[in-house]
C-alpha cells in the first residue's frame, strides 16, 4: 500500500440522512463521523466490545454537578444494575446531591438567567439552570446527622464504609416508601459497590459529619484506607491475569484519585506493575492550562497510571457529560451484555491483605 493510500484507507464519510426512527446504536455509529462525535463513538465502542466483558473490572469517576441533573437515576443507577461499575471515585457532592431522590425530594428544570437575589428571597438554590427549594437541602442534612448518630458510626472507617451504610439507610427508607434504588448510595450498597470520596470534607455530607462531631458523634475517616483499598483492587485483578478500566466522568479530585492506584502501586510500593488497560475520558477541561495534569493517555503513561502498550485503547472526547453519559448509556445498555456482578466491597479486606504482604516482602527483601 502507498504512503496516499495507507493515509485515506479510512471509511468514507458519507452518511445516508437521519430519518425519524434512526436508533442511538445507528446515530452513533453512522453519523459520529468527525471531531468529538467520532472520539464519543470511539468510546462507545470501546466500552460495548472491550471493557464491558466478564474479565475487566471498571471503576468510574464522577465530578460536575452530574447528580443534579439526574443523570445518576438516568445513567450510573442502570450501568450498576447491569454489572458495568464495579467501583466508584465520586465528589461527596454528587452523592449528597443524588441522597435527594432516594428521599423523595424533588429539583426541577429552571433558567440559568433567573434572578439570584430573587431566588434568595424566595429560598430557592440555583445550580445553573436546575433549581431546587431551600428545604431540599435542610430534609437531606437532617436525614443525614440523625443517621450519624446511629452507634454502628461511631468508630474510624475508610470513605467506602460510610458510604455502604448511608446507602444502606438511603435503601431502608426508599423501601418504606415502595421506591426501586433511587440514589448511587443505595444502588451501589444492593449490588456492593464500593464508592470513595477522594475529599470527603468538601462537600454537605462531610459538612454533615463536622456538625455532629462538635457534639457526641465519633466517627473519624481514613482517607489512608481508602487509598490502600482502592490500589489494593487494583493489584488484586492484575494478579489474577484480569483487566482494570478507568472510566472517567468529568475532572477533579476523583480523576487523579482513580489513576493514582498506579502510582501507589509502582512508585510508593515499589511493586511490578504497568497501569491501567483501558482509558475513556468525557471531559471539557484543557490540557494546556494544566486541568487534565497527568491525565491525558500520553501524560499518564509517563506516571505510569496507563500501559504504554495499551494507548490504543485510551480514548477522550471534550464534551458535556450531560451530552456524552446518556448517549453512552444508552448505546451500552442497547449493546453490551449484563455482567455478573463482582460485589468488591466485602472483598476489600482480602484485598487490601495481598497488597500488604506483596509490599511488606518487597521491603523485606531490600533490607537483606
């Protein structure tokens, strides 16, 4: 082949018209031809026939307001229910922000143009163009401080175990209520997903927990725990000749909290290791003012969180994810099989042990 063939050997461009009963399957794959739509399209397929089989585990980030805008209902609750997230890095505010619907208190579409001050007045929050009346966020704060003076929080723990059981209380009340899993927290606690908050103070639950915690409330978290566990999942599926998929919604906190596993275990750790396999980014940060530092595919293989060998399977679209997620959603749950779920969270302990011995023996051997 020439250098001019190799170079237009590509699929034509030259979609038939949209007609009026064309499917998200159909829309994407024919008519996602260029720019961002062909990379969602490049990620969509990546996720239908690579990532989404029985020997990949996939964990999730989610920032944004993503909660608010119901994609978690919509979006992360079905992915759950098929067995495609096995474990999330999450904002504390999305799941704060998603409690609301498992308690049955109600947003509602609104207009970004609105008056602030008016909506002050009339004790309304604005979040963009969703609005929300005021008495929201005071019934989830109450739901919340009245739970964490249950006894069973009132101890040390990692951001996975508070999680599990504010989901198992967010489940409790959705069944006196007659409601399917409405919440991440509730859905994720059904199937034993384990959630992490990269920065559990930053946001109205940890807000939640500081209230109580000036009165008789004893819970402490441990973010070092959590850094461990969620390092310790990895490890455990490369050691068992598996796959690991980052999936990342967004940027932030959980964005690096999900790819530094690779770093704790190579730099930290000093163990072999050669990054993630597979890499999707919906995001609509820049690399060139340093918002996706260390996360675009290339960047990230020179940390060592990506396999330099797997970069054909690392794809990013700059896109809103209230665009991207329910287009992907849709083409999986259309296209991928449902998967058996791998119910992480009560493995965690197991994990977290291999990774320890594998750690503790490699300093042994150091030292000698």
């Amino acid at each position: 082949m020439s250098e001019k063939n190799r170079f237009l050997s590509g699929e034509e461009i030259n979609p038939e018209p949209i007609n009026t009963d064309i499917s998200v399957i159909e829309l994407v794959d024919k008519h996602f031809n260029a720019y961002n739509g062909a990379r969602l399209q490049e990620i969509c397929k990546l996720l239908a026939n690579k990532i989404l089989k029985e020997g990949v585990t996939v964990g999730m980030s989610l920032s944004g307001a993503l909660t608010p805008a119901g994609l978690g209902r919509s979006c992360i609750i079905p992915m759950i229910e098929a067995g495609f997230i096995d474990w999330i890095a999450s904002t504390g505010a999305n799941l704060y922000h998603d409690a609301h619907h498992a308690l049955g208190l109600m947003l509602h579409k609104g207009s970004p143009f609105v008056d602030d001050v008016e909506l002050k007045k009339n004790k309304v929050v604005r979040i963009y163009d969703i609005l929300m009346d005021y008495d929201v966020l005071l019934s989830t704060d109450k739901f919340l401080t009245k739970i964490f003076n249950e006894d069973e929080f009132q101890r040390e723990m990692g951001t996975a175990e508070l999680h599990y059981l504010i989901g198992k209380y967010l489940r409790e009340r959705e069944k006196l209520c007659n409601m399917p899993p409405s919440s991440i927290l509730s859905t994720a606690y059904e199937y034993e997903v384990p959630v992490y908050t990269p920065s559990p103070a930053d946001s109205s639950i940890g807000l939640a927990i500081a209230e109580e915690y000036l009165d008789k409330v004893k819970l402490k978290l441990n973010v070092w725990d959590d850094i461990n566990e969620t390092a310790a999942i990895v490890l455990d599926i490369k050691r068992n000749n598996g796959k690991s998929a980052a999936v990342i919604i967004g940027g932030g906190a959980p964005k690096n909290f999900i790819l530094q596993t690779e770093p704790q275990i190579q730099q930290f750790l000093g163990l072999e290791e050669q990054g993630h396999d597979y890499f999707v980014q919906i995001t609509d940060a820049r690399a060139d003012t340093g918002g996706l530092s260390g996360a675009t595919p290339s960047e990230a293989v020179s940390w060592g969180k990506i396999d330099s060998d797997m970069l054909p399977n690392a794809v990013v679209s700059y896109i809103d994810f209230s665009v991207a997620l329910p287009i992907i959603t849709s083409y999986v749950m259309s296209k991928a099989e449902k998967r058996k779920h791998k119910r992480l969270y009560n493995k965690r302990s197991d994990f977290v042990k291999r990774l320890q011995s594998e750690f503790l023996e490699k300093r042994r051997r150091k030292e000698v």
